[in-house]
C-alpha cells in the first residue's frame, strides 16, 4: 500500500513539473511570483493537498539545482533567463542612431545647438526636468511637431483635454503638422500612468507629464518598464522640479537612467527662463555637458532670445 502512494506522489510531482514547465514559465517570465501565485495558477490552492505538496517541490527544486531555473528571495522566486542577447555591433555603423530636431527659434533659426551635439540612440531616453510653467510642455510640443516628418510620434497627456489642445496647437504658426486631408502627423493620447502599457516601440514617445503623487521611489521601476518596450524608439518625459531642488522627482535615479537630461528652472537674478544641460551621455563633436541657456517663450510655443550663458554654473 505504501509503494502505491509513493508512486501516486511521484506521479503528480512528475505533472506538476511538466505543467509548470510548460504552462506557467511562458507566461511568467521577467515576473516575480510566490508559491502562492502558482498554486492560484494552476487552481489548488485551498484543496488537493497532494497537489500543492508537488508545486512546493518544485520550486524547491528548480531553485536549488546545480543549473537552477528559478531564483529565491525568501518567499520571491524569478525565472533564470540565461539566453544571451547578442548585439550585432560590427555589421552597419549607422544603424540604431536617431536624429532629432530640437527646439528652436523660428524668428532667427537660433538654436541650442543639440542637433549636431546630442547623438542619441534607439532605446535611449531624454528627461526634461523642469519647474512649474517653465517651458517643460513648450520643449515637448516643439520636439512633436520638429519631428512627425521624420517618424511615428506619440504624445500621451495627463492634463490636456480637446479644446485646450486645439488652441494650443494655433500657436504652432512656423510649421506644417498635418497631412493633405489636415490631419494630424501625431497622434494625442490621454495616459496619467501605466506608460509602459502604450509606449509605440519604434515611435517617438513623449510623456507630458510623469506624474509620481510623491512615491518617488517608483520612477526607477516606471523607467525600466518604458526602456523595456522601446526597440527603434525613443522617449521624451517630463518630470517636476521644485525650484530649491537640482533635480526633478526621483531624484538622481532619473538622471542615472536618461541618456539625456536637461533642466528647465527661473533665475530671479537674471529675469530669465534658464536650460541648463545636466547630462548628455553621448556627446557630439562638441560636448554640450554643463552648458546654460536663456530664454523666452511666446504663446507657450514659440521658443526666442535664445542664448548661451558662457561659464555658467549651476
């Protein structure tokens, strides 16, 4: 009778393993799970004992081998992905650069210079740290219309409606954004979090504004699943700045994570809007690190009086 109950055990340890081989890792990769989210998985979590004996074993089991397929953190388990990414650097030396317009002044063409200085990357992401009504949403708008030419762009809003859109986009006069029937080269979606449900990977994403409701510590994770989904893409987000902080929300987190960083803040002193560039990962033949502009906006859309502020400190 023993030796009949031994083989019962064995037989359903053996299922359990194949089920959860087969069934659960597929659809479960790159999560974090206990044993607790298996057995509601696979439906035995309050009955069939023998059942949830087995799903225990094998966690244990995959988590203890000499080539293990999960990894424990005490009551956490992570599938092991050991397949390598090859990135196949050597073949085309252009592929995966993007070229962006940046803002600019349409009255004299005087830019900030980033078209040649700032080389970005598909994948790569610019954040745009900046105080309230300081240009953060007049930089995004220009990047949409400068570049919807040029690739795909997505504008996901928190505080835009239809109306206030509109009239917004009137002041827009320099450029022409829509196509031959008048409609749109971009599309405006409304999305105040889960970005990284919509990021359009091979699209210009930008994010008006990454709204945190002071859980700072979360913008490293949101970061990390908007960078997860991009291929050729980039994306543009904007964060607050509180004007006695250097950095926008989150902190130096954000910063580590942008391929690109800018500041946008008011300086009492000079009675001007002020950019001040605290990060470009990749520079061009000249290195715009550290660099300050001052400037003016029209309208919330014409950028102008465009300057370089020369030895600047922040």
């Amino acid at each position: 009778m023993e030796d009949k109950i031994n083989d019962t055990s064995k037989t359903t340890y053996s299922k359990a393993m194949a089920a959860f081989k087969e069934k659960y890792i597929p659809v479960n990769e790159g999560k974090t799970f206990t044993i607790e989210d298996v057995l509601r998985f696979f439906g035995c979590m309050n009955d069939n004992k023998e059942a949830r004996q087995s799903y225990y074993k094998v966690l244990y089991e995959l988590s203890v081998n000499k080539k293990p397929l999960l990894e424990r953190k005490n009551k956490n388990y992570r599938i092991i992905n050991s397949n390598l990414k090859v990135i196949d650097w050597h073949e085309d030396t252009c592929a995966g650069t993007i070229h962006l317009e940046w803002p600019y002044s349409p009255q004299d063409n005087v830019s900030f210079g980033f078209d040649d200085d700032i080389t970005l990357y598909e994948g790569d992401m610019i954040l745009i740290a900046g105080e309230g009504n300081r240009g953060k949403t007049a930089w995004v708008l220009n990047m949409m219309v400068n570049n919807c030419d040029k690739m795909p762009v997505f504008y996901f809003t928190s505080e835009f409606n239809a109306p206030k859109f509109r009239d917004r986009m009137k002041e827009f006069k320099w450029r022409t954004y829509t196509d031959d029937s008048g409609k749109p080269k971009f599309t405006v979606a409304e999305q105040s979090d889960n970005w990284q449900d919509v990021i359009q990977p091979d699209a210009l994403n930008i994010i008006d504004w990454m709204k945190l409701d002071d859980e700072m510590w979360k913008i490293r994770g949101i970061m990390d699943g908007i960078k997860s989904k991009l291929r050729k893409g980039v994306a543009v987000i904007c964060i607050q700045k509180r004007t006695y902080k250097k950095y926008g929300e989150g902190g130096e987190y954000s910063k580590d994570l942008a391929s690109v960083y800018l500041t946008m803040s008011y300086d009492d002193k000079m009675k001007t809007n002020l950019l001040y560039v605290d990060k470009v990962k990749t520079p061009g033949l000249v290195d715009p690190n550290f660099t300050k502009w001052s400037f003016n906006i029209y309208r919330g859309a014409e950028f102008a009086n465009i300057k370089k502020i020369v030895k600047s400190e922040h």
